[in-house]
C-alpha cells in the first residue's frame, strides 16, 4: 500500500515557521463565530504561505476551511465567502502540485459559493478565481467543459463590470483556447472582438499592449486555419502597420520595414504565403529604393536573400534558391556571411563570404553590418577548423560590432548573440573558464534591458539556455542547468505551436533533462528527455530545418533509454529507426550526427545480441562520419573517436587481433579534448580497459614491462576517477575497474581503491534527491559491487589491518541511515563555541534530511508535457534547491572543520571511538567476503584492544547466499500443522540451516571467545552481520551435535547494523521513564482491508496485568495523525498490528493503522530525544532489503534512528497466538525487579526469557527464532 500524506508533499519548513496546532484552530467562545474564526484564521495561513512558501502552511489554511465550512449554517450570509475561501485555497494547492483531486475539490468548493450567492457583485473576485482554475484545468488535462464554463463566468463578470480590461483580455483568451480546439470562427471573433475593446478602452499603455498582441496572435491563428486573403490582410496589418501604395511618397522605408517583418515570420512559421509576400513586397522595395537610398536598397537585398536562404533549407533540392540567396548577398557587398555554409559545409562558400566580407570592411570599416557580418564568417571558419586565432578573430570584430550598433537595437542583439556563440564555441574547444563567464555574462546582462516583444528576444533566451548547459556539462553546475530549462520553458510560453523557437526549445529542455541524467543517474529525467523530444520531432516534418537535429537527439535518448530498463528492446528498435531516418538527410553535418547516433546504437544492438553484423556496420558509420567531415574542429569529433574506441574494444575480444587494439586506441587518444571533456573519465577507463584487454590477449613475458603496463593502466584509471566533473556514477564505474585490475594482478594500489571506491559510492548516492531514490540508485549500483565493503575489509585484514577493517565497514554499510544520522548529529560543543557556525548546520541540516526523508520532491516522474505544465518546473526547481543546499551544507561542513578542535567534524569515527561499542560486551562483525583475498572472517571488538580476527573458511558468500534464500523460502510456505508430516519436514529442514549457521559462523566464533562470555554476568553479545548473513538467526545457531547447547542457550544476542548506530543508540542515555508508567500500545485487531487478529485484545490485556496505567490507541483510534504523536511523546511503544516489507520500494515498508499506513518514510520524518524501548508485534518488522541487505532497511531500523534505544522486532510473519505468551512473559520480566532496575536496557534480558518460555511451550522453530532485539 502507498502512503497517502498530500502534506508530506513540498519542501521542508522551520518547525517556527509553521503555527503550532494551538494556535492553528483558535479556542471560540461561541459556536455561532467559530466558523468565522476558522476561515479568517485560514486566511492568515494562506498569506502565511504565500509569504514564506511552506506547503505545509497552506495544507493547515485548508483544513481550517473545511472545518469552517462543515459548521457553518446554510443560511448564513457569509456562506458563500467561508466557500469561496476554501476554494481559493484548493485552487492555490493545485497551482502547487498540479492534481487533478484539488482541482476538482476547488471546483466544488467554487460552484457552493456560486449557488450561495447568485450573481451578486460582492462574489465577483471568487467568479474570476473559478474562471481562472477552469482554465487552467483545461490547459492541464484538455477539459472542454471546464472551458465552457470559464466563459460562462467570465461573460458574467463582464456584465458585473462591463468596463474591466482583466476580464476582457482573460475571456478573450479563453475563446482562443476554444478556437484552438474547435476551429469556429465565432469562438476568434469573439477573442478579436474582445482585444480590440481593451485596446479601445486603454491608450498606449501595458493593458494596450498587451491585448495588441494577443489580437495579433489571434489575426494568425484566423488565418492560418482558415486561409483566407482577407484573413491574411487583418494579420500583416496588425503585424507590420498599414501597407502603403507604391505611388506613396513616404512608402520606401514602410516597405523595407514590412519586407522585414515578413522575413521574421517566414523564419517563425512554416507557411507558403509569408515568403511570397516577403519577395512582393522586397520587389517593390527595391524598385523605389534604388537609385535613391543605397542603404535601404542594400537592406533588402539582404532580406530578399534571406528569403530565398529560408526556401533553400525547407526544399529537398532548394540549390536553386540557395544560389539566388548568394547572388542578393553579393550584390550586396560582402553579406554573403549569410550564406548556410554551415548546413551544406562547402568551404568554397566560406572562403568566398571571406573574401566578399573583406572586400565590405575595405570600403566601410567601421560599418556595424560589415563589423558584424565578417565577424560571423569568422566564427563559421572557426566552427569548421577550431583554429584559435579564427575564434579571437570573430570574438574582436563581433564585439566591435556590437559596440557600434548601440543605437540600432535589432543589430546588437544579432552582435549579441553571434558574440555569445563564438565565445561558447572557444570555451568548447580550448575550455579556458573566462570564456563561457563572459558570454554568460553578456546574455544574462543584455537580457535584463532587453524588449520582449522584440523578434530576437526568444534567440536570445535560447542562446543563453544552451551556453548554461554548456556550462553544466562540464562543470557540473547545477544551477547552470537549472537556468537554462528556466529560460528555454520562457521561450515556450512566448512562443505559439510551430513556431522554430518553440521546437528548439523543447530539444533544449530535452537535452537539460538528457544532460541531467547523464549526471545524476535518475529515470524519471531520461523519460522526460524522451518526451520532450517527442514533442519535438511532432513539430517538424522531413525537409523541416530542425527535422535531422530532432530525430537524431531522439534516437539517442531513446537508446540511452534502452539501456536503463530491463526490457529495452523496443526503444532500441525505436531508436535505430528514427537515426535510419535522419541519415538519408542532404544536410552534410546534421546527417553526420545522425550517422553517429546510427553507429553507436547499432552497436548497443550488438552488446544485447552479439550479431558481429550490427558492430561491424556500426563501425561503418562512424568511420563514414570522419571520412565526409569537411576541415572539422576537432573537439566535434571527439565523440565519434569515443565511440569508434569502444567499438573497435569490442571487436578486439572477438578477432584478438593487434590492429583492431591500434585502432581502437589511436581513435581513444583522438577523443581526448583536455581536462574539461565531459566524457574525460569515460574516455580514461575506456584507454585502461583497451589495454588490459590486450595484455590478457598477449601477455608480456618480461615481468617488468608487465608490471610498467600495468601501472601505467592504473595511473589511467586513477586519473579518470579523480575528473570531478564526470557524474559519480561515472566515476565509480572506473573505480570498480581499479578495483578488478588491482585484484587480478595484485596491484600495491588496491587498497586506495577500495577506499575511493567507498567514498565515490557515498558521494554516487547522495546526488538522489530522496531516501527511496538513493536506495535505488544504490540498488543499481551495487549490482556490480555488492561486496565492496566486506572485500575492502577483507583486504585489509590480509595487510594485517583489522582496525582499518572495521573502519572501511563502517564507512561503506548502512550508507543511507549514515547520512541521515549526520544531518541529525549532536553539536551542543559547536553550539556553545561557535553558535553562528552551529545555527547555519542545523539549519541546512534540516532542510537536507526534509528532502531526503519526506521525498518533498514534488509531482512524480510520469508526467507529460502539456502546454506549459507547472509540474516539470517544480520538479526543476526542487531539484536545484536540493543540490544547492546539499552543497552549502558540504561547504558548512568543510567550515567546520577549520575551526581548532573541529577537524574531525562528521567525518567517519576511527577505530579507536569505534570500539567504545563492545565496552558493554563483544560486538561480533560477521564479514562475508569472497574468497580470492583472506575471504570471510568475524572480527570481534572489545571495548579498548585491538579487534580479534576469527577465520570462516565454510562462511562463503554462496554458501552464506544459500542459507539465506533457503530459509526464506522456507519460512514464506504454508505448512500446516495438522499435516504432520509435511510439518516435521519443515522442522528438519529449518533445524539443517540453523546447525549450518553454526559450523559455517557462530560454531567457530563460541569455540575462540566462549570462555570470555562466561566471565560476563549475563552472558551478552552483539551481531553486526554483513551481506547476506543479515538474513541468518546468528542467535539461535544450532550444533548438529545433540545435547550440545544452542546459541539461544549460550547467550543473550542483539543485534545492530553498525558499531555507529550503537555507540549513538547509548549517547546520552539517561532513562528516565519509570518502565511501563509511559508505555504507549498501538493495537488493531480488525484493520480495513486486513485479516483479522483476533489476539490482539488479549494482548493488550496482558500488558495491562503488568503494567495497568498503559494508554491504549485501538482500532478506529489508531489513525495516523495519532500514533505519529505518540511515538514524540512516549518513550516506550508497543505495537500490535500487521506489518509489511516492501521489498521493491524499502522505505515504502508500513504498519497498517486504522485510517492508512505508517511507512517507514513516516516513522523518519519524528524525532525522540528521549525514546527508549519500541516493540513491534507485527510481521515483518525487521526483515530488511535482500537486494541491499547492508543497508538494514525495514521498520525496526527506522524506529531506532529516530531515537527508540532498544527495539524489537521481527525477521518474518509472525504468528498471532503466540503474540499474548510472548507478551506475559517479557512484560512480566519488564516489571519485575531487575526490569525496573534496568529499564529499557534490560529488555534484550527480557526477549530472552520470553523466547525460552515459547520454546517450552513447544512453539516451533520458525515461531520463536524471529524475535530479535536491536540496540542496547
């Protein structure tokens, strides 16, 4: 079952920022005002809210809201505003998450509102609020009755206030939104009729401009769908002004500055009529021009070419029209720099846009169009060749360029952003940092005083957008990502449908998402990288300027996609078909990444399916892509050296043969591009695995050149780990490679390995922003490298290390939990000394471990854009905010530890803290590790020497692997006890793998520490198992030998999932808790939806016998809210209800209450200072994760991190009869002398003593081994 908390959703809160549940619902003296200081006490919250931004804030101003409205007379005036409030409220909510149950419920609120007061004046703002969520709920899930009834209150308020621009221009947009739907020209004329009376009723100001443009969109949306010569007259007018007559004295300039404008819709929208008018009116021009305006003759020839340039990339064969764009630009002195050189890569037309563009500076130097235009033939050149001095040269005359044209607005942007390319470009290619600063900054300034309106706006916004990815994919900033889809979701909003704006945009936004999974590794972001590029290539069509750039971007994410599910086949097809597609394109360099994209997924098939026909063509077409590259900088090819690389690595293993390993490492090395390559560590693991590869295939025979080869594969490896701005993901994959290489052959650097693959797979998790996606990012991660620890330790241990053992456990086990136990961690001594440092971590501290454990993340990954779908800018926003603080908190951290006597601040505890844990008896670490270094061992930890090591040579990780899974399956089998002999088989079977768990762990561990427990006064241990042992009752091992005492026997075990958790586990501990006088018990015998347990109520019972004054919260009072307010007050817990482990989402795991569940999730988000004894008579309580068992995921460990000292728990389904037996005993135990002496620590004591007593009453195995007890 999925929790069910709206407010668990948003990010976290300050607990001072939130009003405390006195003072959210005031006291009233009179139940005929509550309801009036309800919703006036909501609406302090919601502008509580809106100042600080706290969902949580608004979650409480709508429970205030519907509590009012519950109480409020039907006859009260006042009725329809306690509605009105609730549904603005609702309504605020659905802006927030964007789900369609607030919308719906604010809907209802709204229509309750309505019917209390028809048509009063008095409701008019709530009827425009309703109107406003109509609409929006139609953008958001394609509605149409919403929007019908959006204009019907809209129509209604214009009647109320006849002269309101706001609700005129918001029902001209819903008739628009109408007519995009329907295609009626009432619903347009209506929308026109509208604009025009807000432009009737305003003179000049932001209300007339605004409905200008609307009723300008609106003109070609009319014409386009219908397609009129009228419909067309209305849109240029409204475009481009009134069109003046040729006889018209003053017409020259008008019709340069219309031919213009034609040429920026002919660039916007793909329709015939707008590049023929262009050339109409561009005829005239020059026939009235020439002769007199020489500049104004110039400039449209310039646009005329233009025109024809644009015709020239929509049409298949457009050489015709590319060569009439060339004659126009060179008759125009030197503007041939237009010409597309870069779409058909011909140098012969760079070097004659040189010599043209020269010829121009010659005769004006100091012209802004000559200044501009050599400089972007300039920045061409340098995009073929990646010569330095073209890059300098370009950025020079750009700049002059755009300093001269100051006054002309249309031209500085065009400086602006070829200026911003060329310094991008240089960044790219030589990686010097003040580059991509510079053009950013150039961006962001000229942004700032830039027009909105102005054609080049949006061009801008993309330049800048694509520069900020830039800038995160080799960096890794980000805030630079976060920018860039901010701005390329901007350019969406001021674009319509179809529009070439629009579909780069969306490439953009796919490629931040692609970008951003590259980085961090998280599914959701590949699916919406898919999408939006979906969205893309739906815009374009074949011959379509952006249709290659879409399909080839396409086909790439959907076969990086492939490579992340489990069944990717049909993305890959998908793929492979959309790349096919894209290379039977004309255009040379888009068809060349479209051959790239082609090769490297035909060679992904091959890795699925090993057809050597599919890595054989794979190679073809990346070696076809050099062959047609025409003077090409060579950064652009690095990726097509890369993958030719790794191509030419697989088919080294398959020919063996020494030209296949030259070729693959010539093309290695070619793809290197300096320290700022993206795929620099990628391209470092690659070079080492090329050559390990070949040393396997032909061994050296002189030792020495051996181990020379072999360092020098090391020192590749460490290089490429050590690249920061490589994704950790990366990262730690070519760590795992060190680590195997350094296996093999024995290499002195194992060990550093080992520890930096630990810290990278620490540093890999914690880029997820919530505990359910680190844990499957961890999930993903040790699939390859589940032993990581225990062979690190067991490598250690082999150096005769054993205190580094234990460290290197603690440091690479429990990683989640280890984190979030930092963000809670004690700083009273920072506090005192250094309150400012104490406050700014404790703060950033807070908000970190509210993202990690809530998952305030906002709306979940499935979503689909739709128009301008508030949900993915939420997504972007929490994602940003969670990095940003993650780093802040780092960096306060480092702070810290630059404080004198600080220096070890949150940094991993060394052995000689660690071993505090065994001061109150041995700890023994189970260490199950492979037998290739000293394989597994028990490393017993005392309270002050050194640890003892104890051999396991049987404990192997197959053998440990086996008894797990056998026991599991064991348990999981319903065997009744009425088939005796199925019964006693059962028994058998079980008592096998208990006398196995002997001889393999604890047989040897008793046979070398047994006579010290006999010293201790009771016999006390710890378990700390790794890997699989954690499935295994170490506590209840058997000797096959009969007569022979059991460890039950022996014994008293707990249990701890590090020597950390333990030591903090006793930190501070004072229990001061009378035993049993603040004992809260959670019981639910008959659960909705659940099997009854009938034995609950004479559980309860019992405990009572014990300990009377115990408060008891049972069925229909078991809700949530209640029990997660008991569990901060009440330092003992008991809880006697179904428990479930959710073994694909962990942190999902639940006890099952009255009204919903309490996950695991829920449980991390309290906190108990003081909490000390929690018993969880429910199944599965501490079953744990089997794909990450070292992370000791389930309900008994989340209690104990919140602060529970001691907890008990269960390893499988328990049985509901023995619950009452098991009860008597240990609260019997609990309140007896010694229990009272003891407290909370006494209750492993206890568990004992209530387990013997189920073993004499016969209970079976499997009955009474589950119990188990943590802490202490």
């Amino acid at each position: 079952m999925n929790k069910a908390n709206d407010s668990s959703e948003g990010e976290w809160v300050d607990d001072d920022e939130v009003s405390s549940p006195d003072e959210i619902i005031e006291e009233s003296d009179s139940d005929e005002d509550e309801f009036i200081r309800l919703n006036n006490q909501g609406g302090r919250l919601a502008q509580e809210y809106e100042d600080k931004g706290s969902p949580r804030l608004l979650d409480q101003a709508i429970e205030c809201a519907q509590r009012a409205t519950t109480i409020c007379p039907d006859d009260d005036p006042e009725r329809f505003r306690v509605f009105g409030a609730l549904a603005s409220h609702l309504a605020a909510r659905f802006q927030l998450w964007t789900r369609r149950r607030d919308a719906d419920a604010a809907i209802a609120a709204y229509q309750t509102c309505i019917s209390a007061r028809p048509l009063d004046p008095d409701r008019l703002e709530f009827d425009l609020e309703f109107a406003d969520l109509l609409v929006d709920t139609h953008i958001e899930f394609g509605d149409g009755s919403c929007l019908i009834q959006a204009i019907n209150l809209y129509e209604e308020a214009l009647k109320m206030a006849p002269k309101d621009c706001d609700i005129m221009k918001s029902l001209g947009r819903a008739y628009g939104f109408r007519f995009s739907d329907s295609c009626q020209r009432d619903d347009i004329e209506r929308a026109i009729g509208h604009y025009d009376a807000v432009m009737g009723l305003s003179s000049e100001d932001e209300d007339y401009s605004e409905a200008s443009n609307l009723r300008t969109h609106a003109f070609r949306c009319r014409f386009e769908v219908f397609q009129t010569e009228p419909d067309f007259a209305s849109f240029i007018q409204a475009w481009c002004g009134d069109i003046p007559a040729i006889s018209d004295p003053n017409c020259a300039g008008r019709l340069v500055e219309i031919t213009r404008k034609l040429v920026i819709l002919s660039e916007l929208y793909d329709h015939p009529i707008y590049p023929k008018r262009a050339l109409e009116y561009g005829g005239q021009s020059l026939q009235v021009n020439k002769g007199v305006d020489e500049e104004a003759y110039c400039t449209t020839l310039i646009e005329m070419g233009h025109i024809h340039r644009i015709l020239a990339e929509r049409n298949e064969n457009g050489d015709e029209e590319l060569e009439e764009a060339i004659k126009l630009y060179e008759h125009a002195l030197g503007r041939a720099s237009e010409l597309p050189a870069d779409r058909y890569g011909r140098p012969e037309d760079i070097n004659r846009a040189l010599v043209y563009g020269n010829q121009a500076l010659t005769l004006q130097p100091k012209n802004v169009n000559s200044l501009l235009c050599f400089g972007t033939i300039l920045l061409a050149q340098f995009q073929r060749t990646g010569v330095r001095d073209h890059a300098e040269q370009a950025i020079n005359y750009l700049e002059e360029g755009k300093r001269r044209a100051e006054d002309n607005y249309s031209l500085k942007i065009l400086a602006v952003n070829n200026l911003g390319g060329a310094r991008v470009g240089k960044f790219q290619m030589f990686g010097e940092d003040q580059d991509l600063r510079e053009a950013i900054s150039n961006f962001e300034e000229e942004l700032e005083a830039s027009q909105k309106d102005h054609p080049g706006y949006g061009s801008m916004l993309l330049n800048l957008s694509s520069a900020r990815l830039t800038e995160f994919e080799l960096t890794g900033n980000v805030e630079a990502l976060h920018r860039a889809m901010a701005l390329s979701r901007e350019v969406l909003r001021l674009n319509s449908s179809g529009s070439p704006e629009q579909t780069l945009a969306l490439m953009t936004l796919g490629g931040g998402y692609f970008l951003r999974f590259q980085h961090y590794d998280e599914e959701s972001d590949i699916n919406q990288a898919v999408t939006y590029y979906q969205k893309a290539v739906k815009a374009c069509y074949p011959g379509h300027r952006d249709y290659v750039q879409c399909r080839s971007a396409l086909a790439n994410a959907l076969g990086v996609r492939s490579r992340c599910r489990p069944n990717g086949g049909n993305d890959l097809q998908l793929a492979i078909e959309h790349a096919e597609e894209a290379v039977q394109d004309n255009c040379i360099w888009e068809k060349l990444d479209a051959l790239t994209t082609l090769g490297w997924l035909l060679r992904g098939r091959y890795e699925v399916t090993g057809e050597v026909g599919d890595l054989n063509r794979a190679i073809q077409c990346l070696e076809k892509t050099l062959g047609d590259c025409i003077e090409p900088a060579p950064y652009k090819l690095a990726p097509v050296h890369f993958d030719l690389a790794e191509s030419y690595c697989f088919l080294l293993s398959k020919t063996r043969l020494q030209q296949h390993r030259d070729r693959a490492l010539d093309h290695a090395q070619k793809s290197a591009q300096g320290d700022k390559a993206p795929f620099e560590c990628r391209r470092g693991k690659l070079l080492a695995n090329i050559r390990s590869l070949w040393m396997q295939i032909s061994p050296q025979v002189d030792e020495a050149l051996a181990m020379q080869e072999i360092d020098e594969i090391v020192q590749l490896l460490e290089n490429a780990v050590q690249h920061e701005p490589a994704s950790p993901q990366d990262r730690f994959d070519a760590c795992m490679t060190w680590i195997n290489l350094a296996k093999q052959y024995k290499h002195q650097s194992l060990l550093q390995a080992f520890q930096t693959g630990i810290d990278l797979l620490v540093l890999s998790v914690a880029t997820a922003r919530t505990l359910s996606g680190q844990q499957e990012e961890l999930r993903a991660l040790v699939a390859n490298a589940s032993s990581l620890a225990s062979d690190a330790a067991s490598y250690a241990l082999e150096l005769q290390e054993p205190r580094l053992a234990v460290e290197l456990l603690e440091q690479g086990r429990t990683i989640l939990f280890g984190q979030l136990y930092r963000m809670r961690t004690p700083i009273d001594d920072l506090r005192e000394h250094h309150p400012t440092e104490a406050e700014e971590f404790e703060d950033l501290s807070r908000q970190l471990q509210a993202y990690v454990v809530a998952g305030k993340s906002g709306p979940a990954s499935s979503w689909v854009l739709k128009s301008l779908s508030q949900q993915s800018q939420l997504f972007d926003d929490d994602f940003t905010r969670y990095h940003r603080v993650l780093a802040e908190w780092k960096q306060t951290i480092e702070k810290i530890r630059r404080i004198r006597g600080f220096e070890y601040f949150l940094k991993a505890l060394p052995f000689e803290k660690l071993c505090e844990a065994g001061a109150k008896g041995p700890v023994i670490i189970v260490n199950i590790a492979d037998n290739t270094s000293s394989g597994s061992s028990a490393i017993v930890v005392y309270g002050s020497s050194d640890p003892g090591v104890i051999p396991l040579p049987r404990a192997t990780p197959l053998a440990v692997g086996s008894l797990s899974d056998s026991l599991r399956r064991i348990v999981s089998e319903g065997v009744s006890e009425d088939d005796q002999d199925a019964f006693e088989r059962r028994q058998l079977r079980i008592l096998d793998i208990l006398e196995q768990v002997w001889s393999h762990i604890v047989g040897p561990i008793v046979a070398e520490i047994g006579e010290t427990l006999k010293t201790l006064k009771p016999p006390r241990l710890w378990w700390c198992p790794t890997s699989s042992s954690w499935g295994l009752p170490l506590h209840a091992a058997t000797p096959s030998q009969p007569g022979d005492a059991d460890a039950a026997s022996l014994f008293i075990s707990s249990y701890t999932p590090t020597l950390t958790a333990l030591l903090r586990g006793r930190m501070g501990f004072t229990a001061t808790a009378t035993p049993g006088t603040e004992l809260l018990v959670i019981g639910q015998q008959n659960t909705p939806g659940q099997r009854p347990l009938i034995n609950v109520p004479k559980e309860i019972a019992t405990i009572k016998c014990s300990f009377p004054s115990i408060l008891v919260i049972d069925e229909a009072k078991a809700i949530k809210k209640t029990v997660r307010d008991g569990l901060h007050k009440y330092p003992w817990v008991h809880f006697a209800c179904h428990g479930f482990q959710d073994n694909e989402r962990p942190f999902n795991s639940h006890f099952a209450l009255w009204d919903e569940t309490l996950s695991l999730l829920d449980i991390l988000e309290n906190h108990h200072n003081d909490a000390q004894l929690a018993v969880l008579s429910a199944c599965h309580s501490a079953a744990g994760d089997r794909d990450t068992p070292d992370e000791v995921i389930h309900l008994a460990a989340g209690l104990q991190f919140i602060g529970f000292r001691n907890v008990i728990g269960t390893l499988w389904q328990s049985y509901d009869p023995d619950a009452p037996e098991f009860a008597k005993v240990f609260y019997e135990r609990m309140s007896g002398p010694k229990g009272r002496k003891g407290g909370a620590d006494y209750s492993a004591t206890a568990l004992a003593y209530a387990v013997r007593h189920l073993r004499e009453l016969g209970t079976p195995l499997e009955r009474w081994i589950l119990f188990v007890h943590f802490g202490g």
